[in-house]
C-alpha cells in the first residue's frame, strides 16, 4: 500500500512513512495510491466481530503488512482495553431512526480517544523498530490535545508539545492537558485562535531544518493514519444496522472535517452510505459552501462547541482531491489560492458532486441548547453540545427516503461540557469516576504569543531536555 500527497511533488510513502511524516513536504495530505474496495460478501463476514478485530481487519488493508493485521490486533486490542464501556463504541436508538454512535469512552472522553489511544501505541511500535524518536507538535481546540497528550504520555521515544488557544477551550478539556505533569509533555496557551495554532504547527512543518532537526511528528488529522483509525466505527455501525444490505446515512458534527472524512472513506470503501450529513455551529462555513459554494473564510467566533470552532478545515483538502478526480496540481492550485484569497475557488463540477453526497446543517448556540434539552425531554438522553448538533442536523436534513437509519456520530461524554448540559437540561453531569478528582489536580503550561519563532525556540528546548 502506498500513500501519495494531494499537492503531487512529494514522494509516495509507506504506511510508516506516512505516520511518522504526517504533513506532505510539498503542503499537501497524503492518500492512499487506491482504495481499498470490500465486496459485498467481504462485508457480511465482518459481522458480529469484536470492535478491536473488526479495526484490525480495517486496518491491515491500509497498512500493507507492517505493522501486521497479528500486530494489529493486539495493539488495538491494548488500545481500547482502557474504554469505560465493554462494546467501546456502543449504538443508542434515539428514535425510530435516529441512533448514536457513542465514541467518548475514551479516557479523554471524546472521539479524539478511538484514533489517538492506538495512534500512540503505532509510534512506539514504529519507533522502536527503527530506533528513532519524534517530537509531536500540534494544535488543539481542546479534544485533540487531551487525547494526543493522554495516549503518550511518558513514552520513551517520543516528546509532546501541545498548542491550545488561552481561554477557548473548556476548563475541564484544559484541565484534561495541563494536569498530566509527565516530563515528555509541554502545553502552551497560545494568545490567539485555534486556526492560529493550526498555522502555527503548519508553519513548523514548512520549516524543513527545524523539522528535520526535531523529527516532527503530527497527531492531527492531517496524519492519515488518525483518519484511517476512524474507519472501523463506521463500519461497525453500518454492519450492526444491516449494511451492506441495508443502506445507513451518517451525521458527523465538523470541525477540521477529519471524522466525516473516514466516514467518506468507508463509502469509497463500498459500505452503502447514502448521505453524510455535517454539523457545524456558527462557524458555518462547510455549510454555506454546501448550500453556496461559498468556502469564504470569516473570523472565528466561540461557541459552546469549542471543538467545531474552526473556519480553515484541513481535512477538506482530501475531499477536494478526490472531487477534482486526483489532479494534484488543481488542487495545489486551489489551494494556494483559498491561503492568499481567503476563498476557496471550487469548479461547478466539483461542488455539485459533493453537494450531492453531503448535506451541511448549522446551529448557534441557542438551538445548540434547545437540542439538548429535546433530547433530554423526549429521549432521556445527555447529550454535550458537539452531539448534540449532529441530532439537530439529523432531524433537520434526514435522507429523502425515511426508512433510512441516521446514526450520529456522539463525539463528546455530556460531563466534558457540564455548564452547557446544566443550562439545557437543569442536571450536572458527572465526570466517570476516573477522573473525579480533575478538578483538584495541578496544572502546568506556559503562555506564549503567537509567534513561530518564539514557539520553535519552546519546542527545541523540550524536545532536547528529554533527547539528553
Ligand atoms: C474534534 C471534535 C469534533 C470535530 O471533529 P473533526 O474531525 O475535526 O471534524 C467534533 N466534536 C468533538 C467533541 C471533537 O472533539
């Protein structure tokens, strides 16, 4: 198996490659050279498997032997052994058709857990085998952080430096990062947005020396390998829902369009996926170039869903690719034009193929807190706000034909945003009793601007205090 770039001038890798490069060296993602395609009986045998099989049979299709489908399943098997529930990601009926598919067992409590637990465990596999070590940069809005930084932390080979916008993330996502006090674990509060952070990390993986010189290593989505980790729950819920002889529809609350991204990966796949449908909050601008072809970016707003505060969706450069059938240089071009015009330039053809696969659903947070409140009422379901989206969307552009079954991908527990719950809702969700004491914990990070030199100064100090 092997992975090219979306921009076309970098080399083709391995899985391994790709893992530990994360970003392309020409600014672009990478993709498998060709998909993988089930059959239809392929799909019927994977029935009925325990979810960290069924991921290591995903898994080993991209993985082209190393690691192994053997060494799979035991890292995945590992991986989720942590998950506070026994089928890790349970399916919920909320309705006659409407179910969820709860993905924050994880010890972060959000989605970020089902790539990241194994996404970790893969480094040190890899690293091991080749007796390196990476320093992992990256930027979070809050999830990603947590997630990154609970899956590595005190692993040998590896160094962390997370980068969080001061103030924009919830206290207990904060708390989630700054309490783990290992030494191969910094955070910085970064004066500025989630999209600065992400050009932050982007611009240190531009810097080829200092990236060299550091072994940079993403844990974002722009890694494939967090993406292709996200592969199997939606399999897992097609198949519990009758696919492949059954169609289902998907809606995925968005941000850096990573998670609906492996849903589309599982339709290329041949799982019969009818419609994906992503959530956004105010910062909409996924669904205004769905309605409008209009992927204008505008300032970020906060919201009460913190993790789906972004403008510039990385992920999307991926579907992009695909939409201009392949043509790395049309996308670079698009590309470069969306960085210095501040709008995306996709063709008729394009938009009107995706127009037709996805459908974008926006909500403020005033909608955001009605949901959970109808959920709570007429399902008896806590909800947190990211998910709570993903419902309203369901509900508002449900597949044409009815007797098509929603899942909603759940991708945060209700106690990770208790404030916005307690409002809706008048309960106060409890954290698990894992993490009871979170609150009492202390935290350790460092304040910096927004500024790529000050943060380069940062990460090699870190990264070399841990190397020695
Ligand atoms: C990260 C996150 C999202 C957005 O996922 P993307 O892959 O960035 O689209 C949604 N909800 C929660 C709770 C998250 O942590």
């Amino acid at each position: 198996m092997r992975y090219v770039s979306t921009r076309g001038e970098a080399a083709p890798r391995d899985f391994e490659g790709v893992l530990l490069a994360g970003l392309a060296e020409d600014g672009g993602l990478f993709l498998p050279e060709t998909w993988p395609v089930l059959t239809t009986a392929e799909w019927r045998a994977l029935r009925g498997l325990p979810y960290p099989d069924l991921a290591a049979r995903i898994m080993a299709l991209f993985t082209g032997g190393t690691p192994s489908e053997g060494e799979l399943r035991t890292l995945l098997a590992e991986a989720y052994a942590g998950f506070g529930h026994p089928a890790v990601c349970p399916l919920v009926q909320l309705d006659a058709r409407v179910f969820a598919l709860e993905l924050f067992h994880g010890p972060t409590l959000a989605f970020k857990d089902m790539a990241m637990q194994a996404l970790g465990r893969l480094f040190d596999v890899t690293l091991k085998r080749r007796g390196e070590r990476v320093t992992i940069v990256g930027a979070t809005s809050g999830d990603t952080g947590s997630a990154a930084i609970e899956a590595c932390r005190d692993r040998a080979a590896v160094d962390v430096v997370i980068l969080h916008p001061e103030g924009r993330t919830s206290e207990v996502q904060r708390r989630q990062m700054t309490t783990v006090l290992s030494p191969n674990i910094a955070n910085l509060a970064l004066q500025g947005s989630f999209d600065d952070c992400q050009d932050l990390v982007k611009a240190m993986f531009a810097d080829a020396p200092f990236r060299e010189e550091m072994r940079l290593a993403a844990v974002n989505s722009i890694n494939w390998a967090r993406v292709a980790l996200q592969i199997p729950y939606y399999v897992a819920a097609a198949l519990a829902l009758g696919a492949p002889d059954r169609e289902v529809a998907f809606s995925v609350p968005t941000g850096n369009f990573g998670n609906v991204l492996a849903a589309w990966a599982a339709r290329r796949m041949g799982l019969p996926i009818t419609q994906l449908i992503v959530g956004s909050n105010r910062n909409d601008i996924l669904t205004r170039f769905l309605s409008a072809n209009d992927m204008t970016v505008r300032a970020v707003e906060p919201s009460l869903s913190p993790s789906m505060d972004i403008q510039v969706s990385s992920n999307f450069e991926r579907l992009l690719f695909e939409l201009l059938g392949r043509d790395a240089r049309a996308t670079r071009d698009t590309m470069l034009r969306f960085r210095t015009e501040g709008r995306m330039p996709v063709t008729d053809a394009a938009w009107r193929d995706a127009a037709q696969l996805f459908r974008g659903f926006a909500l403020d947070d005033e909608g955001t807190l009605e949901e959970i409140g109808r959920l709570w009422r007429d399902c008896g379901y806590l909800a947190d706000p990211h998910t709570a989206i993903g419902t309203a969307a369901a509900m508002a552009v449900p597949p044409s034909d009815r007797s098509i079954p929603v899942v909603v991908a759940a991708t945060a527990h209700p106690a990770k945003f208790p404030d916005a719950v307690r409002k809706a809702t008048g309960i106060a969700p409890p954290l698990p009793a894992r993490l009871a004491d979170l609150y009492e914990r202390p935290e350790r990070f460092t304040r910096l601007p927004a500024k790529l030199d000050a943060v380069e100064t940062f990460v090699r100090a870190h990264a070399r205090r841990n190397a020695a």
